[in-house]
C-alpha cells in the first residue's frame, strides 16, 4: 500500500514538471474549452444596448460687450431768471398762462407765473376783488417785471351798488365797470410796472360776443390811458366774415380746431396761438430794457409819473417810431436815449420813399399808359400769358 501510494505521488509530480504546473493546466484547460465552445456550441447572442438619449448641448452665447460711448454733451451754463411775467385773470387767463409757458420755453431767463383765478371778474368783489388783489400783489415780495391780464367772460352780471342793482352793460353799470378797470391800471401805473391787457376772444353765442366787443373797447382805452398796452385776440379767432370759428389755423400754419366744444375756452393749440400775440410784446418789452435792469415806463423828472406820451393812446407805438427816428426823448434814462441800432430803411436808388399804395391799385392806373398798359391788359384783363423768351423756361420751342 505504501508502494503504491509513493508511486502515485511520484506519477503526479512528474505530471506537473511536465505540463508546467497549474497555471499550465488552466491555460489548456481554458484553451480546450474555447475550442470546444467554438466548434460544439452556438455563438453567443449579442447584448442589446439600449440607445442612450442625445444631450443637447447649450450653444456657448457670447456675452457682447458693451461699447464705450464718450458722450460730448455741452456745458449748459445756468441762467438767472431776469424777468417775472405774472398772468391774471379768469379761466381763460390760466389757458393763456399754459400757452406762454409754451411760447417762452426758449427763454430760460423768463419765468411765467400764474396767478388766475377761475370763475373772477370785475363784477363780482364779494367773490374775488381783482384790483385789492392787485394791489396786494405788487404790494408783495413777488418779482414782477410785467403783468398779463385777461377778464371779461364772467362780467356780464348786474353790479349792486348799496341797495341799487345796475344791469350788465348799463350806463352806470359802465361807469362803476370802468373805475374798477381804472383801479387796476393805475395801480400798474403808480409801481412803473408795464401791463398787457388782453382782450377776450369771440365766442360762440352770439350776445356774449357782442358784449364783449363792448367790454373789450372799455379795455382798450382805460388801459392805454394809463400807459398800458392793449392787445386784441379777437382777428385770430375769427373767420373771414368776422363770426366765431372753432377751428383755424396754428401758429405754424396747420388748420387745426382751436376752441373747446362749450365754444369758450380754448383747446392747447388755441391757448399757444391766442399766447403767440402777448408774447411779441413781451419779447419786444425785454429786448428794449437795458441789460439787468427793471421793465419800466418811462416816467416825468418833475412829477415821477408816467409820461404825457404815454398816457395817450397808442404811447408806447409812438415812443417806439420817435426813438426809431432820432428824436430826443425828455425823461428817459441815458440807456433809451441812445440811438438804436438800426433805423428806417432807405431806398439804395436814390429815390423817393414808396407809398404805401395797394398792388391792384397801382396796375390800375398802369392801364391806359403805352405799352405797359396793354401788356397789363393782355395779362390781367384777358388772361392771355406773355410770349415766351428764349431761354426761359417757359421757352418750349425747338432749338434751331
């Protein structure tokens, strides 16, 4: 038994030093099995993998920069208000107030300040006295170099006077009416302010308008009296036959509506155009005052009151044409006695000043002279064009 147990062991030993060992016998092992797998058995099935989903990868954004922009923009040096325009009156006043705030924009040394009072007259003091408020206001702190006033849509009421009550547009009525337009003017007059007084514009019922033609005659000449200037808004509202028009044209020619449906006030466009004749002679009062000095009317050495030229009627347009002219003015300052920079203007021919004579009218009495007045004829008359002058353009023929 032991024999043969040593004879094993020794068969088994000389079997690894042959085969080379273990790791031998698994390699052939390995190596017969894969033979025996590819020629006895079936080739594996291939793993189905299913498809992975394709990311979609976010496109790379470019953040662009942004560009440096050097802006160049102007210094704009800080202007002083230099002139004070106080705007009085009733509703349509603060309107107009709006459309000097517009027609002024461009002056940033002039400040519109509003001061109306919606619903006031003259008529009405226990409601609102105009010529105490006046008083009160030049009385005041408050700047003003020129005032604006414009009243009259809410006066047609009768005045009490004690226990009398006086109708609208009655001879005493006029008279109380009157003095209170006095009050107010004066009280201009006496602080050598100057005052536009504006007159009311047309309306659409037919007696108020009539009335205020007559109110708008008391302004003008109680205003002018005392050195004021009057100015008249009534042309720019109307049409060609004189009756009230709700619509016309703007200030920069487009036929625009100019007055609110009630047929009284006015719509923004009608408030700057009704703006565009105050403000001419608020310009024309600013460019005549001396450079930092006060708007004021000239006034007497003797007496310190406005002058005997300007309490007259049509003063200041007077006082303008004599400066124009050269002529000395007794009781201005220095500054306004100096001559103007420009002056009348003067034909370069030679000739002798141009009448101001109508064109129809100088084609009239052309016609009947020589060959001018049949030429005259033949154009105007007969509406037959004048033959054509080589190298006009009217000149249609053929070269030769």
């Amino acid at each position: 038994m032991r024999l043969r147990s040593f004879a094993m062991v020794l068969a088994a030993a000389c079997l690894l030093l042959l085969t080379g060992g273990p790791v031998s016998l698994a390699q052939q092992q390995t190596q017969q099995r894969s033979l025996f797998q590819m020629f006895w058995q079936l080739p594996a099935q291939p793993r189905t993998v299913a498809p992975q989903p394709r990311q979609r990868v976010a496109p790379v954004v470019r953040r662009r920069e942004a560009p440096v922009i050097v802006r160049d923009d102007p210094v704009i040096p800080k202007v002083d208000v230099s002139s004070h325009i106080v705007v009085m009156g009733d509703s349509l006043a603060n309107l107009l107030a709006n459309g000097l705030d517009d027609a002024l924009n461009n002056r940033p040394d002039v400040e519109v300040i509003h001061k109306a009072k919606p619903d006031s007259g003259l008529v009405r003091s226990d409601f609102y006295d105009w010529p105490k408020a006046v008083s009160d206001l030049l009385a005041s702190e408050q700047k003003i170099s020129i005032g604006v006033i414009l009243l009259g849509l809410n006066d047609r009421q009768p005045i009490r006077e004690g226990e009398t009550v006086h109708e609208p547009l009655s001879p005493r009525w006029l008279e109380l009416y009157r003095d209170r337009i006095d009050a107010i003017a004066n009280a201009f007059a006496g602080k050598r302010v100057p005052l536009i007084w504006v007159g009311a514009p047309p309306m659409q019922n037919g007696r108020l308008s009539a009335d205020l033609i007559t109110l708008n005659d008391l302004y003008r000449q109680r205003v002018e009296k005392a050195g004021g200037q009057y100015v008249d808004l009534w042309g720019g509202f109307v049409d060609a036959e004189n009756r009230y028009a709700a619509t016309g044209p703007d200030v920069s020619g487009q036929l625009v509506r100019l007055r609110l449906g009630d047929g009284i006030h006015f719509t923004a466009a009608g408030a700057r155009k009704a703006a565009h004749f105050v403000d001419l002679v608020i310009r024309r009062m600013i460019e005549a005052a001396p450079q930092g000095s006060v708007i004021a009317l000239p006034v007497s050495p003797e007496t310190g009151a406005p002058t005997a030229l300007e309490l007259q009627p049509g003063g200041i347009e007077r006082l303008i044409d004599q400066m124009v002219a050269g002529v000395p003015m007794i009781g201005l300052p220095a500054a306004l006695q100096a001559k103007p920079l420009a002056g009348p203007i003067q034909p370069l021919t030679g000739q002798g000043p141009i009448t101001e004579q109508p064109l129809l009218a100088s084609i009239t009495e052309a016609r009947g002279r020589g060959d001018a007045a049949l030429q005259l004829e033949r154009v105007f008359g007969q509406g037959i064009a004048p033959d054509p002058l080589p190298g006009r353009l009217d000149d249609y023929r053929w070269p030769r």
